[in-house]
C-alpha cells in the first residue's frame, strides 16, 4: 500500500513512502536484532504519527538499564523532538543520516529512513561504532527487503 505524505511544514518534507505496517516493523526489529548482537534494543517508530510501531530488547539491556518491558513509552515523543531539533540545519548540512548519543554504558542511534516515514531506532553497546555507514545501510536494506512492495 502506497500512500502521499501531504506534510508541507519545515519539519517534513514531502514525499511518497511506502507504509510500513506493524507486522512488517517486528519483522526488521527481528532481524536487527539477529544481525548484530551488540545491538541492545530496537524500535521503529513512524513519523507521521509519531508513533512506535514495534521495540523489542535484549534481556540483557532490560537488565543492565533496569526496564521490565518492551514498550512505547515516551521515545517516539523524545526521538521526533531530536529529529527537530536536528533538521533545523538539514538546510545548511543536508538530511540527517544519523543522530548519535553516546552515554556511560551505550550509545543511542537514530537512524532516519525517509522514504519509508520511519525512524530506526538502536541502543547499542559503547564499544560499537556505529559512525560508519555499515549498519545504517544494513539496516535499510533489511527494511528494504521487508516491506511488500504492491505489484
């Protein structure tokens, strides 16, 4: 299913996106999950209703940051605000590819995949380096590949 982003704010552009339904989210966050394990936790989250769709972590990310639950909480809110707060210079620099914080014990990563009106994103171990292209692309290609694209 194919539908029109009609936002005309500064905040998103336009564009045509493929929608990514929940089935099709817990499906990527599996697999980002499998194919890296030092990624500690995943979500996909959709921008346009600032939304997310599907998050699972590993048990030892719910252990070592003390969360008892794979769940929504306020990290669409936290992300989008970021994605803001970053797009403020998309003019200057261009789109973001890759909003990175890095804390004590990981990193946080959030990945934009515009053309999908998703964000991607990844609680990684501190150790990861995840300033270079290898998982972002890893991770689009997954996405990719996942979602049915109408015939």
């Amino acid at each position: 299913m194919i539908r029109k982003s009609d936002h005309t704010n500064k905040i998103y552009r336009t564009t045509n996106y493929m929608a990514v339904t929940s089935s099709d989210a817990v499906k990527i966050v599996d697999g980002i999950l499998s194919s890296n394990g030092k990624i500690l936790a995943v979500s996909i989250i959709d921008k346009k209703r600032e939304d997310v769709i599907s998050a699972k972590s590993r048990q030892s990310f719910k252990e070592a940051f003390g969360v008892t639950s794979d769940g929504r909480g306020y990290g669409a809110t936290l992300a989008i605000a970021t994605l803001n707060v970053i797009n403020e210079a998309r003019d200057i620099f261009g789109e973001p590819q890759a909003i990175i914080t890095i804390h004590d014990d990981c990193k946080l990563t959030l990945l934009p995949i515009p053309s999908y009106d998703i964000l991607v994103g990844l609680v990684v171990e501190r150790s990861v380096n995840v300033e270079d292209d290898k998982i972002a692309n890893k991770i689009e290609r997954l996405v990719a590949d996942t979602i049915v694209k109408p015939q």
